[in-house]
C-alpha cells in the first residue's frame, strides 16, 4: 500500500471483530514503531503489548472507561523510557522530546497498521498513573499512548480537517 493512501484514509476505529492480530503482522507493526525517529536516536520507546482480557479489562477502567481499549484484541501501549533522554537532552528532553517520540512512532505503529488490514484508535485519555499501575511500569517509564488494534467492525466517516489555506502560512504567521 502507498503510504499516502494509508495516511488519507486511516480512520480512528472504536469497533472490533474478535479476529486476532497473526503474530507476523505484530512484529512488523512493533517494528515500524521502532524505526521511527528519536532526539538524537536515544530511543526511549518502550511497548507493551496487551492481550490478557483482565489486563485489557483494567486498562479500559483506567482510561476513563473507554470500553473499546477492552474490546480489541489487542492493545499496545506506548511509552517512553524518560531517563534515556533525559541524560542527553536535560529538561527538553523529558518535557518535550520524549513525547515527541513516542508519537512519531504511534503514529508508524497505527499507519503499518492500517496497511496490514488492521484497525487502531489513538487514546490518550486516560489516568497515567492507573495506567502505569496496570501494566507495572517502572518508575522511569512514562506511558503515553494506548492503541488499541484489530479487525474493524464498523468504519466512522472521516471527520473533516482544517482546509490547507488556513493553516498554511508563509514565511511569517
Ligand atoms: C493525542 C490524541 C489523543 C486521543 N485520545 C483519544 C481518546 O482517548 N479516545 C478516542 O476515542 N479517540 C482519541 N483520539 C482520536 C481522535 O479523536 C481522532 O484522531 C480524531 O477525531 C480524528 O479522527 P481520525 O483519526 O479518524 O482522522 C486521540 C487522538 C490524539 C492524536
């Protein structure tokens, strides 16, 4: 699949079939997370991967009862290892860096995704320290993003965006 086409027509999806994720395209999926890039490659990307139901059970509660993250086969979890960062980088580095990480390797993980035929939902709503609790991070490791992956059930329409005119400025604001 181009890349474009995965970008314009990925969709956040809340529904799931009960269909498993084959093991092959995980891996390929948790190694488009690892590929994308880092602040000056420290890599603080850390995933954890949740299939258990009574693990996906406590992680929906702790992200603020978001049924769905309990619903899909599975959900990863995406964290950042702060201290990686943090010693190249000091206070830019845990504050902003690491989130900025994570997230482009989020996003890798939710486009090869859609390209292997899956279905994913950014959620970022949710208790972090709960969140931690769940999957007993240790103390360094902040989790960020929980994506929840599967065959979709049901498609939302694509909500609208911006149009480019109106974002895109030159030279100056
Ligand atoms: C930082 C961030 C946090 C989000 N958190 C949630 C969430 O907790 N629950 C949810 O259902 N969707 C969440 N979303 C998904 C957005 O609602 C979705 O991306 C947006 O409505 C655009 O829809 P699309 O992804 O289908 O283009 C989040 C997206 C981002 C980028």
């Amino acid at each position: 699949m181009e890349v474009s086409t995965a970008i314009r027509n990925r969709r956040s999806v809340r529904n799931f079939k009960s269909d498993s994720v084959r093991k092959e395209d995980l891996r390929k999926i948790l190694n488009a997370g690892r590929w994308a890039p880092s602040s000056g490659n420290t890599q603080p990307l850390e995933l954890v991967v949740v299939k258990d139901p009574k693990v996906k059970k406590r992680l929906a509660s702790a992200a603020l009862g978001q049924s769905f993250v309990a619903e899909a086969p599975i959900s990863i979890v995406v964290c950042a290892n702060v201290p990686r960062t943090k010693r190249r980088y000091g206070e830019r580095g845990s504050q902003l860096y690491v989130i900025q990480d994570t997230a482009a390797a989020a996003q890798n993980i939710h486009l090869m995704a859609y390209a292997l035929g899956y279905a994913t939902c950014w959620v970022g709503a949710f208790d972090e320290e709960k969140v931690a609790d769940v999957i007993e991070a240790p103390e360094e490791v902040r989790p960020l993003v929980i994506i929840p992956m599967g065959k979709p059930a049901k498609i939302p329409r694509e909500p609208p965006r911006r149009d480019l005119e109106d974002i895109v400025h030159e030279n100056i604001f």
